[in-house]
C-alpha cells in the first residue's frame, strides 16, 4: 500500500475524531510549525491578497458593494471578488462558527475561486471569507453586513482554532470534512469523521453536504441525515433538485454541484500542502541562519528540500487519486465556467478541462501550479519541485507513484505547461 495515503486517526481542535490522509499531513515532515515565532509571526504579519486588496478599494471608496434585503452584501461582493454563483456548496452540518444559525433546513453556502472562500447563512449578518496569502498561508476575513455599509474586519485566533490544526496539515489552511450529522445538523462526534480530497472513496464523502448532480452507481453520504445509528442514504442519490430538504429559492442558485465539490476538495488540500511545504521550506532556512553551516549541514538541508518538493509534486500530479466507475455530471454551469478561466495552449488544452468519466481531469496535474500560491512558494522549494516535475514528465523519473500517467499524459502536460507557465517555457 503506498504511504502516501495511509490514513490515520487524530483528534482536532473542535474534538470530532478525524481520519487524515497521512501523506497530506507531510508524514515526513521533522520540524514543529509556531506560526506565531520567527520566521512567520502570523498575528504580526501584513495581509497582502485579494481580499486585503479589496479593503483597500473599500477603503479608499473606489468600490461600493450594494446591499439587498434577501442576501445583504453577498452578491455584490461574489462580484468584487470574482467568484462565480456557479461555485454554490451547502453544507448543513453545524460544524462552522454559526452553528445555531445552520440546519438541514437553512445550509451554510460556500462559494469559491482558485484562492478565496466566501461562507454565508441566511439569517445572519455575518459573511465569512477567508484567503490564500504568499506569507499567511490562509488569511481569514469576518464581514459584518451592516445596511448602511460593508464592515470588513481581518479575523484571527476564531478561525485558527480549526483552521490551524492537524484539519489543515498543521498550517494556517482550509479544509472539507464529512461527518456523520444528526437531522437537526449537530455533528455525531463519537463517530469518527474525514478530511476528504481527491483521493478519498466517493462512499466517503459529503456526509453532511448537499450533493446535486448525476454520480452513476458510485454512492456518498451526501443529502443524508442519521436515523439512529445508521446514515438513512435511501433516496440520497443522483438528485438534481434539493427543494424537499430546504427553500432552495432563498439561496443564489438552487444546486450544490457535485463537480464544485469535488474541485473544491482537492483545491483546498492542494493550497494546504503548498502551504505547509513553504512553512517547512521558511523554517529550515531560518533554522540555518542560527548556525554555521556546515558541508553536512547543507546535505541535509537539500534533502530536507526534495523531500519537501515530494510531497508537492505527488499531489500535483495527482497520485492515488480515486478512480471514478461512473461518469459525473454537475448541475450548475461550474464546470464550464471553471474550465474557460484557464489558459491554453495553441491546442486549446487547459490543466482545466475535466475528464469526469474516469477522474477529475482530462491532464492530471493540478491547475493551481498557474496559482500566486505556487508562484510565491519560497525560491529553492518551487526549483526542486520544477525540477521533480520535469524528471517525470520528460520520462526520467519513471517511479511506481506515477504509473497512473500514461506517455500521453506526460507529453501532454508538458507541452501545455511549456506554453502557458514561464519556470517551463524554456
């Protein structure tokens, strides 16, 4: 079995039993991240994203957010912030810092870009958003909509009591979890639950989401409730329509599409790894600064390194990731609005067309390599994990962690990457 993901049973902050994905948890990693001493200091750290970015707009009146009665400030800021509505995830679980405002009955709904998450609860005032910055890993926002104006505050220690755990790799990051919920939402906590990315089980999944769109014979825990100690999941199904379980009317669009959530998924474990990666990355070249190297000393560091850039370059490309058995179709227009924001190579070909019949894309390697999360990876990091790629795309590396890609697939990825990513265009 390979290591890289194995799972294993640890608990989080929010005391729920989680099943972790070992490898996703950089099972190799030696050192200890304090994202409060040097060399991060996150508390004393200068946000610098898009949603800091925003503020400042904000700030400086060169945007203004209209307001509405049914949704407050939620769809004029989806707009600044160039989220797609298409994006749509409910989760009805309470498992958020709103939990007495969510229910099966009133989801929480997620909506996200390449970067930046934005949560909201109808009935409440408060819109949640958090962010991924070069130095902060995640940074997290609270936006309280007042009537007479947006107020956007920087969040801190709330959102680090989950968002900083063994959930997140350990770093300042995001995650999707499924859980076993209770019909009025509450979570089963002596049940144990999972982070979920592309390598987990479809029978595994989005226990305590909504789930729209067709999924074939392959099952999940979606749209489903506890009916004492069992999951009732008859009828959870292929559904394409959720106004039974909630007024989907209320809400920006009436889906929870499926492949939303499956991009979501990986997305958000693939920002956390290249978070935890540049904070071990950071950490051992401040470490180096506190002594005098050595030959030895500098050995270790650059196999530290490799190992480090490993890791990325696995859940780049998408090792272990879970064979689908059934074609999957959404029901919003996420796929094709995702698909169109990539670029392209002179074939058309796109690190964001989806393949859907046997796994998530058509080229398996991650679309967020065109990210500022990797282009901000710490300089060493980012050149040994170039480097990797390039040894298995061009054929040198030809390890058993990569036999999922074909020649094809090789060829394929590293043509497109030559023609849209400068560290490939020579």
């Amino acid at each position: 079995m390979n290591m890289h993901r194995l799972t294993r049973l640890v608990f989080a902050a929010t005391a729920l039993l989680v099943s972790l994905p070992l490898g996703r948890a950089m099972a190799q990693g030696t050192l200890t991240i304090d994202i409060e001493k040097p060399p991060f200091e996150y508390s004393q750290t200068p946000d610098n994203n898009r949603v800091s970015r925003l503020v400042e707009r904000l700030k400086a009146k060169e945007l203004t957010l209209e307001h509405t009665d049914a949704h407050g400030y939620l769809r004029s800021l989806l707009a600044a912030l160039e989220i797609p509505e298409s994006s749509q995830a409910l989760v009805f679980s309470k498992t958020s810092m709103q939990v007495r405002y969510i229910s099966p009955r009133n989801p929480r709904a997620i909506y996200f870009n390449d970067d930046t998450y934005v949560g909201w609860v109808r009935g409440s005032s408060l819109v949640e958003i958090s962010t991924a910055d070069p130095k902060l890993g995640a940074a997290f926002y609270t936006v309280d909509m007042l009537p007479s104006r947006p107020l956007v505050r920087r969040a801190g220690y709330d959102c680090l009591g989950c968002h900083a755990t063994s959930l997140t790799q350990g770093t300042p990051g995001h995650t999707v979890r499924s859980v076993l919920p209770e019909v009025d939402g509450r979570v089963r906590v002596q049940r144990p639950s999972l982070v979920t990315d592309d390598s987990s089980p479809f029978a595994k999944r989005w226990g305590g989401w909504y789930v729209t769109g067709q999924h074939g014979e392959m099952s999940h825990l979606g749209n489903a409730t506890l009916r004492g100690d069992a999951l009732d999941t008859s009828g959870n199904a292929n559904l394409t329509d959720l106004s039974d379980h909630f007024q989907t009317k209320a809400y920006l669009t009436p889906h929870s599409d499926i492949v939303a959530l499956m991009v979501l998924e990986h997305q958000t474990q693939m920002h956390n790894t290249l978070t935890r990666a540049d904070f071990q990355a950071r950490k051992l070249a401040f470490d180096r600064t506190q002594f005098e190297a050595t030959e030895e000393s500098q050995a270790e560091h650059q196999v530290e390194l490799q190992l480090l850039a490993t890791e990325v370059v696995k859940d780049l490309l998408f090792c272990d990731e879970f064979r689908l058995t059934n074609e999957v179709s959404g029901t919003a227009a996420f796929a094709e609005s995702f698909a169109a924001r990539g670029p392209r190579d002179d074939q058309g070909r796109s690190l964001r067309d989806f393949d859907l019949r046997t796994r998530m894309f058509k080229y398996p390697c991650s679309y967020l390599i065109h990210s500022a999360a990797f282009e901000s990876l710490t300089p060493p990091l980012r050149s040994q994990v170039i480097s990797q790629l390039r040894d298995v795309l061009e054929g040198r590396d030809r390890s058993a962690d990569y036999d999922h890609l074909s020649p094809d697939d090789r060829q394929a990825i590293l043509e497109i990457l030559r023609e849209t990513h400068a560290d490939f265009a020579s």
